[in-house]
C-alpha cells in the first residue's frame, strides 16, 4: 500500500501491520532541488482526486472514524463497478 508523506507515523505503520498491510511511503529525494518527479506518487494522488468526486469525501466532515471508513469503502466499491463496466 502506498501512502503520502502526511501518513509517516508509527500509528500508521502499525495500522497496516495489524491488517496484514505492507505500508510504503512516498518520500521526496532529499538531495533534490526544484521540482522533482517523485515515483508512485500520482497512485496516491490520483486515489485522493477518486475520494473526493464523493460528496461526502470531499471535505473532513465525518468525525468518527468508522463513518468515514464506511464512506471510504463504499467510495471503492463505487470505483470497481464503474470500472469494468468502462472496458
């Protein structure tokens, strides 16, 4: 599984652990200056975009996390039905 820098905690880490996960973070080259392409970085990114066309995704308006997760899940079943039905 792929995370952004934002998700760089031990919470994090041990989360995915607990549920069979191997987390990877996306880091930044820390000897780069400017702009820099950073590998698998558009996976999370474009994750993030597919999240927020969900009403209910778009903004942090649930406060307990087994809602959101609810919504996360249903936000992913949405994606696997669409995307078949594309091809």
């Amino acid at each position: 599984m792929f995370a952004d820098t934002g998700y760089n905690a031990q919470q994090t880490y041990g989360a995915a652990a607990g549920n069979g996960l191997r987390l990877e973070v996306v880091r930044r080259n820390p000897h780069a200056i400017g702009f820099e392409v950073i590998k698998r970085r558009w996976v999370v990114e474009r994750t993030f975009s597919w999240l927020g066309r969900n009403r209910r995704l778009a903004k942090d308006f649930e406060n307990v996390a087994s809602t959101l997760l609810a919504f996360v899940t249903l936000a992913a079943i949405q994606f696997g039905i669409r995307r078949p039905a594309r091809s």
